[in-house]
C-alpha cells in the first residue's frame, strides 16, 4: 500500500516539473527563443549563371551579354504575418511591374522548398529598382541581384540566324523540366534561330550563396558557396564581314526595287528578298540573310504585347525566316532535276539536239499549248544550250517524254534524290520540307490522278512543287561537287566558358549521288550553267560581262498566278568550287532582279568589291521575263 502512494506520489512530481518548465519557457522566455528561432534562418541567395556567347568563324562577338538586375522572392524571409500574395499584390500598386506577370512566376515555379528563390522579374528598370529599395519594410522577403542580359551587339544583322530570347512559357516550363532541365517562372529562353535550337548548350547552371541572416534580413556569415557554370559558347561558320556586306547588298536592292516599283504602275513591289552563301566542300553556311526582319533588342529585356502584334501583324511579315520557312516553286531552276532525269532515263546527252519551231509545246489531243518564255522559236539548240537558254519547250518535251515512259514517278524521283520534299536539317528551327507532288499526293489530296500536263508543267519548276532557298542552294551544290553536298550547317563548334571544344561539328553528306548518277551528267549540267553565264546568248549573261571569276549559274522565275518570284542559283569559281549561292526575290517579278543581288555578293567574297569591275554591275529594267 505504502509502494503504491509512493509511486503517485511521484508521477504527481514529475508532471509538476513538467508543467513549471513548460510554463517557463513559453511565459518567461518565449520571446527570446523565438527572437533565436527567427534570428537564425538559412537563406539561399541566387548567383547568375550568364548565358553563352556566340562568335562568328574569326572570333568576333555578335552576341553577348551586359549587366542587369533580377528580382526574386525569398520564401523563407516573409514575416509570419504576411503572405507571398499580399507582398506581390504591393508591390504590384507601387511599380511598373504587372500583378499578373508576378503571380504567374510566383504559381509557375517548380520550387517546393522555401529556402530556395523564386524568380518574379528579370531585367529591372532604375525605376523599380529605386521603388523597391525604398519600400523595403513594405515588401519583405524581395531579392534584388545583379544578373545578366542578352546584348545582341549587331540588332538588325544575324536576325533570323540568332534568333532571339523571351520569358518562358507554361508549356516550355514543363517540358524542360521533364526533360531533365532545371528551369524556373520567369527564366529568359531561346525562342527562335541559333537561340532556341541551341538552348541547352548556351543557358547557364546558377549558383547559389547559402548564408545565414538574422530577422532583418541582413546577412550573418556565408555558410557555403555553389559557383555558377556559364552557358556553353557557339562559333559559327558566319564570317561576319561577308554577312554585313551581303545584309547591306540586300537592303539596297530591296529599297530599290521597291521603290522603282512604285514608280512603274507594271512592276510589282517585291515582299522580300533572301540569300544563302554555303561552303560547297563542308556545308558550313557562310553568310544567310532575309529582309524585312526586325531589331533583336526588342526582345532581350523582353518585348512589349503592343512590340510584338505589331511585328506579328505586319504584312511583310518580318518574321519569317525566307531561306527556311518559305516553299515556292523553283521555277527553272528546277531543270536541272529534271536535265538529271532526262540524261539517266532517256539516254539525253550534251549534244543531243531539240527544235523549237514557235516558242510552244503542245500534248498531243490537249488544246493549250505550253508556252517559252521567248515568244519567237529559237530553232535548233542542243541540251547544253537549252539549259544556257532555260529554253522551255525543250524541257517541256523532256517531262512529257518522262511522262510517257514512267508516268509521274521519275521526275519526283529524281527531285528526292536532289533532297526536295524533306527538310535539310539545318540547324535551325522551324525549317519546311517542302512538297514534291506526285500521283499518290494528287490523288489524296485533289483527288485527281496524275496527268501529263503536271509532268509538262513540273518539268520547268511550276505546278505544286514547293522549295525553299536553303533547298536550292543544295541541289546547286550537289551539281557542283558532281553528286555531292554536304549538310547545312550554321554552328561550326560548341566552347565552355574555358575555351574548351565540347562538340564539334564534322560535315555531313546530305545528299550522296555519286554511285547513281555518272560524272557525265553533272559535267553536262554544269557546262550549261556556265554557259548561262559566260555566253552571250545565257540568260545570265549580260549582269557577269567582264567578272574576273567564272561564274556558273541558273536563272529562274516561278509563276504564281500574281507577280512571279525570281531565283538565281550559282557557284564558283566554276573550275575549282568553293561557294554555292541562291538569291531570292519573293514577288518579285523576274530573275533578272535577283541576278545583280548575286553579282554584288560574289564580287565581295572574291575581293572585287573595289576593283573597277563593279563599273560593269547591270540592273535589270527590261519589260521580258528571264526564266
């Protein structure tokens, strides 16, 4: 009995200790425990990681990075009597910074833990810069660090190459994220060119300051450091000097017909205007421009609703990328497929010998006869002259000829092996394959069958055939390299922030003609592009008279029902290849407006841009049509 009461007794104790110490530490020293507890709090500080540059092939910047300033929250600084929201809602009344914009980086961050940042903005203004610093006991738990910014040292050159960068989307958010990727609301993303298609070579891997601070939020003593790893560098096969040249060539042509346009009720005002200069012996793209286009720092702090619907919305339509994302028909171009096909399927050679009697092709039993674009007949010519010439009637027969023995097939055949109808996996985004038509296609998607007509008319380059420039400046090479071309291919290699080569970039046979097609045939083609150029009777002629390098090249002008594109595709020298050019001039009415363009860019890459030889430059004013 006396065990027992001894017992109670001392539970009785003990509890009694218990509750005096409890009471103690929460009546007596509750505050200094919590002034302890929130006096001594982990803070992670974010450092910048800049993103990567990108050099041309010789070594100069064309796009860097400069100082800027960051705003992120900083979950675990928020006092306990106020929340995320409030502070954002606040700061949103006292700056220029949108509630929207800020809650939706606040909601998109993947950032569970509240010791980590969350971005809210990037590149700040001095504005709101100066609005934060003074509200600071309005708006705890804010964050601003220095930080970099996308400078694109050249704004209205390399437009379409670099590409520029802008605020991630929901969509992108997650699908970086699953891919592996550490991406947060609000981080800044390559949207289009070199920028996206790179992405995750150029972004940065922050780092972070771990450091204790106490309730102020003032720092106590770092705890440890994570360095940041800035983005990996590009170095392009762009020799910029060409590129500023060629970009200066083109805007001069393109004013000027434009405005000669205006001054000629029968000229037609072309929409745009291209060119693509490759290294027949890599595929390395040398110089690759389209205009209209549109100033890249629109963008690098990121561009305004009312920026960007103006540019979306404009009907020139700067944006697009001509060399990658138009299709066209080639126009007469294209007979050099279709001289390909004729020499290996119908036994065609140089010399083998055609009529043109009145400057038209007629399929037996059909009443429209098909049209040259000479209106005379040009009697007797070889197949050489007839490429010289871009005679049509000639290439008329051939594709009826083609039609007769094999239906639509040889000609789309051959188109394919030349790489038309599939992408040329340049290394940049939203690239278009094209379209080769042929019986299959016609039949799904006109429900019509193949007629000889579509053969007669894909013969020059017309009907619903569709390339791009970059296509062309392909198929130009692979009859240059007498069956081969390389890749297109912009980035020569990737860089650390060392220095150090992480990926290089070898070329790569794109198209591989060689063991199919005998030399024969390409030297075929090729005479007649010389010939085009170098003969007073080529379509080319008159615009290379007395140009110190020979020049082999192709005229071509694609009907379109409204004003006619115009296309000039050339290599040189023609003895020993070393570029492939292609000039387009969307709407423009002939060739002969894109002949000059090409003269202009070749004479400066062969150093001839002071020579007086320039004296001979030709512009083309002639009411005819060159195809």
């Amino acid at each position: 009995m006396d065990r027992h009461k001894f017992l109670k007794i001392a539970i009785i104790l003990v509890f009694l200790l218990l509750l005096v110490r409890a009471g103690y530490l929460q009546l007596i020293s509750g505050d200094y425990y919590y002034q302890l507890s929130e006096g001594n709090r982990i803070s992670v500080r974010p450092i910048n990681a800049p993103r990567g540059k990108i050099y041309d092939r010789r070594g100069e910047i064309v796009v860097s990075n400069r100082l800027s300033y960051n705003l992120y929250l900083m979950q675990n600084e928020i006092p306990p009597e106020s929340t995320a929201k409030t502070i954002l809602s606040k700061l949103s009344e006292l700056s220029s910074l949108s509630k929207s914009r800020l809650m939706n980086n606040y909601q998109n961050s993947e950032s569970k833990n509240s010791v980590r940042p969350i971005i809210l903005a990037r590149h700040l203004t001095k504005e709101d810069m100066v609005i934060i610093a003074e509200n600071k006991d309005l708006l705890p738990g804010l964050l601003v660090k220095e930080a970099s910014m996308r400078d694109y040292i050249y704004p209205e050159e390399l437009v379409h190459i670099t590409g520029y960068i802008g605020e991630i989307n929901r969509k992108e958010l997650i699908a970086f994220n699953e891919a592996g990727y550490d991406y947060s609301g609000g981080d800044f993303v390559g949207k289009d060119g070199l920028e996206k298609e790179y992405e995750f070579y150029l972004k940065g891997n922050p780092g972070a300051e771990q450091i204790e601070i106490n309730s102020r939020g003032k720092k106590i003593k770092t705890i440890g450091v994570k360095k940041p790893t800035p983005g990996n560098d590009l170095v392009l096969n762009i020799d910029f000097a060409l590129q500023h040249n060629v970009e200066k060539i083109l805007e001069n042509n393109y004013s000027r017909l434009r405005k000669e346009a205006k001054e000629d009720e029968d000229r037609s005002a072309p929409t745009a205007i291209s060119a693509v200069v490759m290294d027949i012996n890599t595929g390395g793209i040398i110089s690759a421009a389209s205009l209209p286009d549109y100033n890249l720092n629109l963008f690098a702090r990121g561009i305004s609703n009312q920026d960007y619907q103006k540019l979306r919305s404009n009907p020139l339509r700067p944006m697009v990328n001509r060399n990658i994302m138009t299709t066209v028909p080639p126009g007469s171009i294209f007979k050099l497929v279709t001289g390909t096909a004729a020499m290996k399927e119908l036994g065609v050679r140089a010399n083998t010998s055609f009529y043109d009697s009145n400057g038209t092709f007629k399929i037996p039993n059909w009443s429209r006869p098909f049209k040259n674009w000479n209106p005379y007949g040009e009697g007797r010519l070889d197949f050489v002259r007839s490429i010289a010439r871009s005679n049509n009637v000639v290439f008329y027969e051939l594709g009826y000829e083609l039609y007769k023995e094999y239906q639509g097939e040889k000609l789309a055949e051959y188109a394919r092996k030349y790489g038309l109808g599939t992408k040329t996996n340049i290394d940049l985004p939203s690239e278009k394959a094209g379209l080769v038509p042929d019986d299959k296609w016609k039949r799904k998607n006109l429900d019509q069958g193949w007629y000889p007509g579509d053969s007669v008319n894909l013969a020059i380059g017309q009907g619903s055939l569709m390339t791009t420039p970059v296509q062309l400046v392909s198929l130009i090479s692979a009859v240059a390299g007498e069956g081969i071309a390389y890749q297109p291919q912009l980035v020569k290699e990737i860089r650390n922030s060392e220095g150090e080569i992480i990926k290089e970039f070898k070329p790569v046979v794109n198209i591989n003609l060689k063991s199919e097609i005998e030399n024969r045939v390409f030297k075929t083609l090729k005479q007649g592009m010389h010939d085009v150029v170098n003969k007073n009777y080529g379509t080319a002629s008159r615009h290379f008279r007395h140009f110190p390098v020979t020049i082999a090249g192709k005229t071509g002008t694609a009907q379109t029902g409204g004003a006619n594109h115009g296309w000039f595709g050339a290599f040189a020298p023609y003895e020993d290849p070393q570029i492939a050019i292609v000039v387009f001039v969307e709407n423009g009415g002939s060739s002969g407006y894109a002949i000059p363009v090409a003269r202009e860019i070749m004479a400066y890459y062969f150093g001839l841009k002071n020579s007086k030889n320039q004296k001979n430059r030709v512009y083309y004013h002639s009411r005819e049509n060159i195809y």
